[in-house]
C-alpha cells in the first residue's frame, strides 16, 4: 500500500498530503527496493541502473547512474553481468535503481533477508548514512536486533495488525502489566537483596 | 521498595567478581529507579552494576504476540 502497489480497503494512503494509489507521479518521490531476488541478470549493474535513470527521464542519467552506484559503493563491480552478483552486491544493485532519481523517501522490503552478517553491517551503515542525510527510509524486518539497532521510530505488526509504535524503550515502558526486570550487581547483593525486602510494602514480595 | 519483587539471588557462577547478581521485577519503573541508589547509599552499598533484562524489541514483541 505504501508503495502504491495495493489500494487500502479503507481510508487512504498519502505522502505530503498526495494520495499514492494510481498516482504514478509519486514513484518521482518514492524509491522501491522490493523483496525480490529476480533481476535481469543479462545486463551489467551499470546498465541496469542506467535503464532506470532513463526510464525516469532523468536530465542527465549518466551522472545519476554513476552517482547511485557510488553511493551504494557498487562502482568497481558495475561493468559485470549481475547474474555474477552475489546476494549482497544485487541488494545494493536494486538499491541503487531506487536510489537513482535521488527520491526523499526509501522503501524497503525485507531488506536483510539472505544475507551474510557482513552484508548485513554494510546495509545497516547504508541505511543510517541516508536518514541522516535527510532521507526518510522506511524497511520492513522480522530480524529485530538489527531494527533494535538502526531504527528510530518502529511500528509493530503483530498478525497483521498494527499492535504498538514507537521507540521500542518507549514501548516497552508503556507496558506497565509485565514487570521490568533487571540485573543487579553490587559489592554486598546480599545486604541489598535484605535492604530491598525490608522497604517492600508488597505483598507476595520474596 | 514498594512494587519491587526479588526474583533471584545468583552465586559465584560466571560473573566477573564472583559474587554473583541480583535479579529484580520492577512493576514501577519510575519508583525503582528512584529509590534505588538513594536505598544503597543508605546501606552502604555500592551499585556496580544496574541493566535492564528485557529491554529489547525482541521481548516487547514477545510481550506484544503473548497478548
């Protein structure tokens, strides 16, 4: 929905106040990095995303295609074919294609999904140097550690269903029924434990 | 300390002084670290080391699906 791709059953999708659904002129703000793996892998990376620039009418697509593959550090590899590729180096390839008409809003889909833990590190760096240059960069993941680490705002889908938002401290505090546990180390845990007991006015406490 | 619940008592095993950890339910967070360093002090107790256990998305989630 967010990338225009389905229409809500209710209510709208907009950016900027701009409803997405048939609206093909939002795809100059928005750039998609889908969960497939699929490519033409008979083109080189360079020419794919050079396609792209093109398929955007861009003014000047050599310089954006040069300039995504930059970004994505894809440069020494662009002239091989992408069937060569490995999973890593097609995600930064797909990246770079979304990245082409330099929009200020990143969609991805599962985008650690497959790869190595090296792989996985250069993404996170990726995606935090674009929000901090004022990207807005907006990734779906079932790999938390890595959500936990690089996302500011997160929205929680539970079975389809949108169960919490926010920074994940923030929700986790909101969440007054479960009991915050800690771990405590002191020079005398048993003094400690004695002087916890003694101030507790709760009952069932021990 | 009011909402506080001792959970368990460690000893010896694996920890890098020896003395084991004190593990700790909090139902108000807020109260619990408030009173915390103020209670050791007036015990004479010197806090090492204060974190939080489940302070991850992974158990917000859990927390989340087990609704």
């Amino acid at each position: 929905m967010m990338g225009g791709l389905l229409p809500p059953s209710t209510g709208s999708v907009t950016l900027d106040g701009e409803v997405i659904w048939r609206n093909e002129q939002i795809y100059r703000r928005i750039g998609l990095v889908p969960e497939r793996e699929a490519m033409y892998d008979v083109v080189t990376g360079w020419e794919f995303v050079l396609a792209n620039a093109r398929l955007h009418r861009l003014p000047d697509p050599e310089a954006a295609a040069h300039r995504a593959l930059e970004t994505v550090e894809m440069t020494g590899a662009q002239g091989r074919g992408i069937a060569t590729y490995s999973k890593g180096m097609k995600q930064r390839i797909k990246m770079a294609t979304a990245l082409v008409h330099d929009p200020p809003v990143l969609l991805l889909d599962e985008p650690f999904n497959g790869m190595d833990p090296r792989q996985r590190l250069q993404l996170m760096d990726l995606l935090v140097e674009m929000g901090r240059r004022g990207r807005t960069v907006l990734f779906s993941s079932h790999i938390l550690e890595e959500v936990e680490q690089i996302a500011t705002n997160i929205q929680v889908m539970v079975a389809g269903r949108h169960a919490a938002s926010g920074d994940f401290r923030e929700i986790r505090r909101l969440m007054t029924e479960r009991p915050h546990q800690y771990t405590i180390r002191s020079d005398d845990d048993r003094a400690l434990a004695a002087a916890i007991m003694a101030e507790g006015a709760c009952p069932g406490c021990g | 300390m009011s909402g506080v619940r001792l959970t368990s008592m460690e000893r010896g095993t694996g920890t890098h002084d020896g003395s084991g950890a004190l593990h700790v339910q909090a139902t108000d967070f807020a109260a619990f670290v408030r009173t915390l360093p103020s209670l050791a002090r007036r015990n004479g107790i010197r806090l090492y080391e204060v974190s939080p256990a489940d302070e991850s998305l992974e158990s917000v989630f859990s927390y989340l699906v087990s609704r």
